[in-house]
C-alpha cells in the first residue's frame, strides 16, 4: 500500500514539475519590448518646376526625376531644364512659398560646358530623410534675373 502511495507522490511531483518547466519555457516577450523592423522602401522622387512656385512670369521649366531608397539613403536625379540659363540650382527644405533651408547645391554655373540632363547622387542624414518623405523639398532654379526664378515640390511615390 505503500508503494502505490509512493508512486503517486512521485508522479505528482514529476507532474508539477514538467508543468512548472512548460510555464518557463513559454515565457512571452512583453508587447513594448519587442523591436519589430520596419519595411524598406524605395521611392520614385519627381519635380515640376516652373513660374507657379515662385510667382514669376518666367518662361523658362525644368524637370527632375529621380529614385530614393531608405536602405542606402541614396537620392540619385536628373534634372533637364529649358528656355532660362541658371546660375544656380540647389535642393531646399522648407514650407511652400518659402525661401527655405538650403540642403544641397546641384548645380552652380562656373563657366563651363555641362551636358544636360544634370545628374548625381547624394547621401541623406536620418534628419534630411524625415523632411523629404514628409515633402519638404523643393528644387529652386537662380537665374542673373530672378533669385529664384523658378522652384517646384519634389513628390515621392513608393515603388
């Protein structure tokens, strides 16, 4: 009798124990604590360019277009541009109808020959990113007679 006893006590304690060590095992990572990696995008990047964004009477237009992507941080464009000699093209960010915060300078006119459409590439900061992908970006086009003659949004579409 008291081996059947003895037996059930074992079984019990070995009972509780796989239990206890399944409870253990199955231990869950709390909700806040779990770091979960956002998706990678790339990004289609254009810009029309024109006498709308600054209020001018300029003839002159321009066009980029480009491609971003989040996991190089890349910008790369080409930018052609018609009926006005720049002196200057540069990347700005700030509100619509601002001067802006001037960002990148793309093209600055020193005498030299430079085969359209202008291309190049340029490596953002975690800061730069937020601003374009809000859009906050726009191209502004200087001439010797406007400053600036002609500007346009830069829009983003995921690709």
């Amino acid at each position: 009798m008291w081996q059947i006893r003895d037996q059930r006590v074992i079984f019990l304690r070995i009972g509780i124990l796989c239990m206890i060590a399944c409870i253990w095992a199955c231990k869950k990572v709390p909700v806040g604590d779990q770091k979960i990696k956002p998706p990678v995008r790339s990004y289609i990047v254009t810009a029309r360019i024109d006498k709308k964004g600054t209020n001018t009477n300029s003839e002159g237009t321009a066009m980029l277009k480009g491609r971003y992507d989040e996991g190089t941080k890349v910008l790369s464009y080409k930018l052609e541009y018609r009926n006005l000699i720049p002196e200057e093209i540069s990347l700005r960010n700030g509100p619509k109808g601002s001067r802006g915060t001037l960002t990148a300078i793309i093209y600055k006119n020193t005498g030299a020959t430079v085969p359209l459409p202008l291309s190049g590439t340029l490596t953002l900061t975690p800061l730069q990113e937020r601003n374009l992908v809000k859009g906050f970006w726009f191209v502004s086009v200087n001439t010797l007679a406007l400053s600036p003659e002609i500007s346009g949004i830069l829009t983003l579409k995921q690709n």
